[in-house]
C-alpha cells in the first residue's frame, strides 16, 4: 500500500494563558512511517508547550521535503453567515481581517475579548458542525476548555504558517478538497470523533493528541485517508466548506 505521507502530527490545541505561556493542556504527537506515535517536547529541557512554540515547531517540519499531515483541534474559520456580513469572499481574507482585530497571536483570549466584540453569536453553527451531535459553536466561550477559546487563539498563528510555508503545504480544505501528490498537509481534527477508538492509559489532553495522530497514521497505512480528504458533499456543499472549514473524518 502507498502512504500519502511519511510523518502524522496529533495537536491537541488550548486557547488558556498567552501565546508564549506554558500550557499544561497543549499536547503534540508524531509518528513516524509506522512507528508509535510519542510525545513531542520543545526541546528546550522544559515537557510543556506554548502556542508559539507549536506555531515554530510547524514550520520547522513542514518545512522539509517529505510530505507530513497535521491534525489540530480546533477550527480553522467562522460560519459563512458571520464571512458574509463582514463581506469576506476568502479565507485568506478571513485570516487576514480577523488578525487584525483579534490579535490573540499578542495576548490572552481572555483579555482581547474583553475589548473586542465577537464576530457572531453562539447559534451560528458551521456546516462541518451541523454534521455532529457535539461540536460546538466557534463563538461559544461559556465553560471550560472550549473551542471557541483555542479557535481564536489559533487562527492567527495558522495565517503565519500560510504566509511563511506559502504553496509548500496544502491547508485543507480551503485549497480544494484534493490534495496535490508530495504536499503536506494541515487540517482541522476532532478528537472526539475516534478517541475511544484506542486503548490508552494518558490524560485526556495527552489521549486526543495521540488519538488525532494515530487516527491520520492508521488510515493512511490501510489506503483510506484519501477517502477521507474527499468527504461525501454536494456541490454546493464543499463550497461553503471552502470558506468555512470542514472536520477531517466526518463523512
């Protein structure tokens, strides 16, 4: 069977503290061909992350030649009701409007909303969402650990990754659902849709990291990740999801 990749990145995202905090929450797997997906430190003698770190970690290795899929939880873009009222035709236009209000690649989520109003309310739903019985709104902050939290801490640091990694890497879907040969690719994962799949024994942020990047490795090794990089949408369908993102293994 021939792999689409050769390496499988699991991120398990936190939108807590500021960008250059260590987050005790933000985990990163990596498997290698067959190996067993491992935790990944920063390497600098220190077990925890910052998002600036994963952000530079990205770009390192997808910066090398053998092509690599990275699964990160959380979305990568807004409902297209919230795109049109701000009269948004792109995603890269999205990336770049919404960077400049919410510079959460500066500060805490919890302190730019305090001076910036949110961009829509929490029953605007993406279409990806609509698909599930449980994922969230991108605009629901109430609880803990919630993904409107990690979205809008991780959407200025996907734009810094467009802008640096440039036509090197595929951002799925926004570059067409078909994914050319050689690239890698960055993708919007769900832990929850198979993290009870595989027995484990870590924490629960440990677990969906792991869960994420053996999820990419196991359908690649059996010759079904292509199916699903190619989701069942009509139309009009893969359209919207061009804008707004769609899950990577909801069929």
């Amino acid at each position: 069977m021939i792999r689409l990749f050769r390496a499988y990145v699991g991120v398990d995202y936190s939108g807590a503290g500021s960008p250059t905090d260590r987050i005790q929450g933000l985990k990163v797997y990596l498997a290698e061909g067959s190996s067993k997906p491992s935790p990944v430190s920063p390497g600098d003698n220190r077990l925890t992350w910052s998002r600036k770190l994963v952000a530079e970690w990205l770009l390192g290795r997808l910066s090398r030649s053998h092509p690599a899929i990275v699964g990160i939880d959380h979305a990568f873009s807004f409902p297209k009701s919230t795109l049109g009222r701000c009269r948004l035709a792109s995603w890269d236009a999205f990336l770049d409007y919404f960077s400049r209000r919410w510079r959460t690649d500066q500060g805490a989520v919890r302190e730019v909303i305090r001076t910036t109003r949110p961009m829509g309310t929490p029953e605007e739903l993406r279409l990806t969402e609509r698909w599930t019985s449980s994922a969230r709104s991108v605009f629901d902050f109430r609880g803990q650990g919630q993904v409107a939290s990690s979205t809008h801490a991780g959407i200025p640091w996907l734009r810094m990754l467009r802008r640096n990694l440039g036509a090197h890497v595929h951002f799925w879907p926004f570059d067409r659902f078909l994914v050319p040969a050689g690239k890698s690719v960055i993708a919007e994962a769900y832990p929850s849709l198979f993290s009870r799949r595989y027995s484990t024994e870590l924490n629960a942020h440990d677990r969906d990291a792991f869960a994420v990047c053996r999820w990419l490795q196991d359908r690649d090794e059996r010759g079904l990740l292509g199916e699903y990089l190619r989701p069942p949408l009509s139309p009009q369908e893969q359209k919207t999801a061009r804008l707004e993102g769609w899950i990577l293994g909801l069929m």
